[in-house]
C-alpha cells in the first residue's frame, strides 16, 4: 500500500505537489514606495518620508519574555504588561511597535536577542507641522493621504508599490541563498505649493498674540 502511494503521488499527482512545495517554501512580499515630498513656494520642506523601524517578535523563539519586557518597554513606549502578554503569547508572529526612530532600533538590532525582529519602514514627518498642519492633512499607517494637501493629491503623491518573491526556510525566514525576483517600487512624485512659508510663518506669529 505505501508502493502503490508512492507510485500515485509521483506519477499523478507530481505536478500539483511541486506546485504546493513551491507556493509553500516562497512568499511574495510589497514594497512600499517612497511618498513624494511637499515643498513651499520657496522651497521650504513641509512635509517627506523619514526612516524608522518596525518592531516584532516570534514569541516561540523568545526566552526570558519578563526580562527582555524590562529592556524593551521604556524604548518602545509599551506599557510592559502588554509586552510581557505578546511574548509570552505562543504566537508565530507578532507587532510590538511602529515608527520607532532609527537609533532605538538600531540599539535593540545591538542586543542580538533571537526572536525580535526590526523592519526598515518609512514614517511621514512634517518639518514645520505648527504652520501648515490643517493645510497638510495627515498620512495613515497604510500610507493613504487622509484631508488637506495629502489626501487631495494622494493618487500623485503615493506612487506605485513593488515586489519582493524569495525562498523561505522551514522557520518561514527568507532563506539567503533563494533566487529573489524583484519588482521596484516606484516613487511617489513631489508637490510645490503656492504658499510661501515665510508669509505663513508671520501669519501664525500673528495669530499667536
């Protein structure tokens, strides 16, 4: 009987367990494209894409969950009971913290502690938030422009996502050594607005008397 299985797998249903196999040991990933910046008149930034980190762990890997909780929670603006409940969770994956600011992360990357991983992301930052905020608008987790300028012109400014398809191990880890397709992403375009800063600046100093 394990014969005649052998033989049933490799002869009929061969082409569909490859199949499997290959969907199984690689996995397709987006790439967010850069969102384009928004300028003044003059030339003044108000608003780009800053680096950062997010943060996840694998809680099956994880050991000493109250000690690393301990190191963890004044970083990451966690309360630390939450992280103590994720790590200790048995989950195979999950989140800690967004938008963390690169010298954090590159701290914890330091610390070399098996379990915890950090992803380069992007965040969006606004240089002069004070004086155009309500004229701006705001930009979600899912990096839609929401109101104002990045809502208006959310279409121009997002651009167009790529691709990443790579080999991953038994761990569901990208293996290094797997042929990796890439599609790039490509960037958002930037915006040059009418206002000029240096009038909004005397504006809000007016208007903070």
């Amino acid at each position: 009987a394990v014969l005649l299985q052998l033989v049933r797998w490799q002869l009929v249903e061969g082409a569909e367990l490859a199949a499997q196999a290959e969907r199984a040991h690689s996995r397709m990933r987006v790439v967010e494209p850069a969102r384009g910046s928004i300028y003044s008149l003059d030339g003044a930034l108000l608003a780009c894409d800053s680096p950062a980190y997010a943060v996840g762990a694998a809680p099956k890997e994880i050991s000493g969950a109250q000690e690393l909780a301990d190191r963890l929670f004044p970083l990451l603006g966690v309360r630390r009971q939450d992280l103590v409940s994720w790590l200790t969770s048995g989950r195979a994956w999950q989140p800690l913290a967004y938008d963390v600011p690169l010298a954090i992360g590159d701290e914890i990357a330091r610390w070399n502690v098996r379990g915890i991983y950090l992803e380069p992301t992007l965040t969006r930052a606004y240089p002069a938030a004070e004086l155009v905020e309500p004229l701006l608008g705001f930009v979600n987790r899912a990096r839609e422009g929401y109101y104002g300028v990045e809502g208006y012109y959310d279409g121009v400014l997002r651009g167009e996502p790529g691709a990443t398809l790579g080999d991953v191990d038994a761990a569901g880890n990208t293996a290094p050594f797997g042929q990796i397709m890439v599609e790039p992403p490509k960037p958002g375009a930037d915006l040059y607005l009418t206002i000029d800063s240096r009038v909004q600046h005397v504006i809000w100093e007016e208007l903070r008397q």
